[in-house]
C-alpha cells in the first residue's frame, strides 16, 4: 500500500516571523513542496501566531492542489477558524505556549466529552459544505489513548514518534516495538494511521516500513535539510526515502 508525505511547513514562517519581513513565504514553500511530491500541506496555526499566521492559511486553502492539513489546538477558536476555512484534515494537538514544539500526544482519554464534541464539530462543517474534513487526533503510542480516539469518533489517529526520534540504542528499539504495536492495534479497530513528529533522514526508514502507516508528517528535518540542499530537493529525497522502504 502506497504511504504519503505530508509537509509541514512551519518552519518557513518560523523564520518569516523572526524578523518580521515578507520572506520566506510559507505560501511559495508549500507550491514548491507539493510539486516536488508532497501529497498534503500541515500546517499548525498556534494560538500565540509564533509562525504560521491567519493570511497564511486562508490564502493556503484557496492555493493549495493537494489537501490542507491544519493542526490546531481543540480550542473554540480554532474550530471557528476550521468551520470557516474547511481544511480537508484537522489534527487536533495539545498546545502550551511554552513549548518549542508539540511535546506530546493529545490526552484524548482524559477529556472524552469534549474531544466528542469537538469531533461532532468538524464533522458537522463538514457535511454542511461537503468538504473533507477529517478530524485527526494526535496521540500518544497508548492503547487507552487510541480507544478514546475511536469512542470519541475519530477517523485517523496520528502517532507521536517524538520520543522514538530522540532516543537511540535500546530506548530507541523499545519506542519502536511500542509504535508497531499500536499501529496494529490501532488499524485492527479500523482507525487510519499516520505518524509524525522529529522524523528526518536518519531515522524515518522503519516507521514508514511499518504497513499500517498510511501518512507520515515532516516538517523540521525537511526544512532545516533545504538551507543546504533546497527544499525541492529535501522533499524529493525524504518521499524517495519513505517510497523505497515500502516497496
Ligand atoms: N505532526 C504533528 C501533529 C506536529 O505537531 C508536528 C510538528 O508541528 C509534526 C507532525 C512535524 O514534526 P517535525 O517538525 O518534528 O517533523
């Protein structure tokens, strides 16, 4: 079964934002991602607008050929933005204004009632528009988070390989066996697996081996490898890489 990329582009803004100029434009970066074979664009559009800014998405939406990925946090004004700008898939993720990136899964076991909610949300701007909308949780390798994704109504599940990527040696095989593990468990109830999170060159190889895997979101590695090698380039070769270790 074919895995697709997706890109996050985050980081392009990340350094727009930095000294508050017009360049680099994260809308250019994503045309240039999709057509060097990104199959969808992420994009994370923080409450605190540290990159990633509200003219972004919505010019994104209407420039956007593949499909729009939109992380937000499950917070109403997100959903608002969300009703409004239909993005094919919603990612819903934990946010803290502290951190330097999403740290971790969503807690979705913790807050049944209003992850339901939240779902039923994007569910309902999505049949009223007839778009795709796709809300997507963000969780941790556990079984009781992926159970509470499924109650909750979730279709697609996104796993958190942060802990995976940082790590090496046993730790790293453990998080592994960790990630398989729930990848199967999760397909086995019918959810969509995807993954994400600190994957570069180095170490994306077995988690896109990993059958069940149907979407793998990049973003840092991607962008901090273009400085050298441009962006067209680095989504090349990372689509390649993701491509041959499927077949
Ligand atoms: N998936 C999610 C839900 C994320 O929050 C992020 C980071 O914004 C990524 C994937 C991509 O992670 P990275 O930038 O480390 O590749």
């Amino acid at each position: 079964m074919s895995i697709y990329l997706g890109v996050n582009i985050d980081h392009i803004a990340t350094i727009r934002q930095a000294r508050n100029t017009k360049y680099p434009s994260p809308v250019d970066g994503a045309l240039l991602c999709e057509k060097s074979g990104a199959d969808s664009i992420t994009l994370h559009l923080r409450e605190d607008r540290r990159h990633i800014q509200d003219s972004d998405v919505e010019i994104l939406r209407e420039q956007l050929s593949t499909k729009m990925n939109l992380e937000m946090a499950s917070t109403d004004e997100m959903i608002a933005i969300a009703s409004k700008i239909r993005p094919q898939d919603c990612c819903l993720v934990p946010e803290k204004r502290e951190e330097l990136t999403t740290e971790g899964g969503l807690d979705v076991a913790s807050q049944i009632p209003r992850m339901t909610d939240v779902c039923a949300q994007l569910k309902a701007s999505n049949i009223v528009v007839s778009s795709r909308i796709v809300a997507m949780s963000f969780c941790e390798p556990r079984k009781d988070q992926i159970d509470a994704a499924n109650q909750c109504g979730v279709p697609v599940i996104e796993l958190h390989t942060g802990h995976y990527a940082d790590t090496t040696g046993d730790e790293q095989k453990a998080e592994f066996e960790r990630i398989k593990n729930i990848a199967t468990y999760a397909h086995s109830i019918g959810l969509q697996v995807n993954a994400g999170h600190g994957l570069t060159m180095g170490n994306t190889r077995s988690i896109a081996q990993l059958p069940e895997i149907v979407e793998l979101n990049i973003g840092h590695s991607i962008i901090a490898r273009a400085v050298f090698v441009g962006l067209e380039q680095s989504v090349k070769e990372i689509k390649t890489l993701i491509t041959k270790a499927r077949t």
